[in-house]
C-alpha cells in the first residue's frame, strides 16, 4: 500500500487509509508512537498513559511530599497602565 505525504497547515501530513487503521484497531485521537530506524518510520500504538492525581502531580513538581508544600506567597505584578477597552 502507498501513500503520499502532503501539506497539512504549516506542516506535512500522512494520511493512512481506514483498512490499515481498521485492520490494527486504530481510530480518530489515539496515541501513537513513532519510531526512527534506517530508512524507516515504525508507528505504533502508545501505551495508555496512567492517571496521576494532582497530588501525585504536585509531589512530582515540587520534588517533596504534599504535606511539606505550603501556600505560595507572592507579589501582584503591575502590568503597566490599561490599554485598549479593558473594564476595571
């Protein structure tokens, strides 16, 4: 089976036909997963990604238990005087 690659907005586009897609269980919006070797392009479908709360998330970005992150503290930031038709 051939394809052709295309313009698609500012970037290039595959399409691939509903027959493979329908033959590998692959629709609309699922993850996939490129792979480069020599001269080829290996896509397959992407493992589902498992669910991580905000607190998992939170611990992740701070680096240390929920228990320890505290309120953050800052400043208001002036961003200069109103332009335009903003409402205040």
């Amino acid at each position: 089976m051939y394809a052709t690659i295309q313009k698609w907005g500012n970037s290039n586009g595959l399409r691939i036909p509903k027959v493979l897609l329908d033959a590998l269980g692959l629709r609309e919006n699922d993850r996939v997963e490129l792979i480069q070797t020599e001269g080829a392009i290996t896509i397959k479908k992407a493992a589902a990604a498992p669910h991580r709360s905000l607190e998992d998330r939170l611990t992740a970005f701070y680096g240390r238990p929920i228990e320890e992150i505290g309120p953050i503290e800052g400043q208001e930031t002036d961003w200069g005087k109103p332009e335009g038709c903003e409402i205040w």
